[in-house]
C-alpha cells in the first residue's frame, strides 16, 4: 500500500478508534453490556478506518 496523506477528518478517526481502543482495555470483562457497547463501538472503528484504506467496501 502506497502512502497517502491524512485529512483532520482521518485523524480525528484514528484519534477515536485509539480512544475505544483504550477503553477496551478499561473494560469490566464482567459486565456483559459494556462488552457489547465496547464491541459495537470497537467494530465502527474498524470500519471507519477501513472505509478510510480504501476497504469499506469489501466483505469476507
């Protein structure tokens, strides 16, 4: 993959995936709601930055 240039608005993407990332890590593996949440959340990160490779758009 060629190197491109990050816009504010990519950055700001990344800065967010990092965020949840973090809080994944914070995470009370016992509460089975905040998991969810925190996936969810973790998985329109993902997709996000993605979307942002070029690869949105491809499903497995």
């Amino acid at each position: 993959m060629g190197r491109f240039e990050l816009n504010q608005s990519d950055r700001c993407r990344i800065d967010a995936a990092r965020h949840e990332l973090v809080n994944a890590q914070q995470l009370d593996m016992s509460d089975d709601r905040a998991m969810a949440r925190t996936i969810g959340r973790l998985e329109v990160a993902l997709q996000q930055l993605l979307e942002m490779f070029g690869e949105g758009g491809e499903q497995p």
